[in-house]
C-alpha cells in the first residue's frame, strides 16, 4: 500500500511539473504560477532518498522560473512607482537568479526585455 501511495506522490508531482514547465515553455507564466502551491505541497510530502535527480531537477527548475518570473513582475510595478530603492533591490535578486535561465529561452526572452526595462528607468 505505501509503495502505491509514493508512486501515486510522484506520479501526481511529475504531471503537475510537466504541465507547468510546458506553460513556462509557452510563455504562459501566469498559468504556470497556478500550480506553485500543489507542486510545492506535494514535493514536501516526498522523503529525500525517493526523489529521483530528474524529478529534483524539474522542480528547482519550476521554482527558480517562477521566482524570477515574480521578481521581474515586482520590478515592473516597482518601475512604475519609481520606488528605485526597492527596485534596485529587486533587479540585483533577479540577476542573480539570470543564469538559472538560460536553459529556458521563453523565460530568458521575457527576462531580457522586461530586466532592460527596468533598468532604463532605474538608471
């Protein structure tokens, strides 16, 4: 019964993180956020040694997505109130983050355009 139970676990978060990096690849993010909560409950519920490499890889991949993903959208409305303290705060985040990317071009497109942005009004 616990060996159904932990492939039904990682069955359900494999779905989930396929689904949503598919709507990341499709420049969907706001889609994609909609499965933060479930893709994060789930991956919790999971011991250590029954994540596999891939499964670990797809979720930090999700996750790092979404939090640049977030960060930019928090340094356009920063932008906009030209609140340049917070935003300099924001952006020096998400260049940190930048290099999670590159293996993403739909996030790496969005990135590049909206971070430029930013920047302009910071400087």
């Amino acid at each position: 019964m616990k060996n159904i139970l932990k492939r039904t676990k990682l069955n359900y978060l494999n779905k989930l993180l396929e689904k949503a990096l598919s709507y990341i690849d499709n420049s969907e993010f706001e889609e994609a956020i909609e499965f933060y909560n479930d893709i994060n409950e789930t991956y919790k519920l999971i011991r250590s040694k029954e994540k596999t490499a891939g499964l670990i890889r797809s979720f930090n991949m999700y996750n790092n997505a979404m939090e640049v993903y977030i960060g930019l959208k928090e340094a356009l409305i920063l932008a906009k109130y030209h609140d340049m303290d917070a935003l300099k705060h924001r952006l020096d985040f998400i260049w940190g983050l930048k290099d999670n990317m590159i293996n993403i071009p739909s996030l790496r497109n969005y990135l590049e355009t909206n971070y430029k942005y930013c920047m302009d009004v910071y400087l």
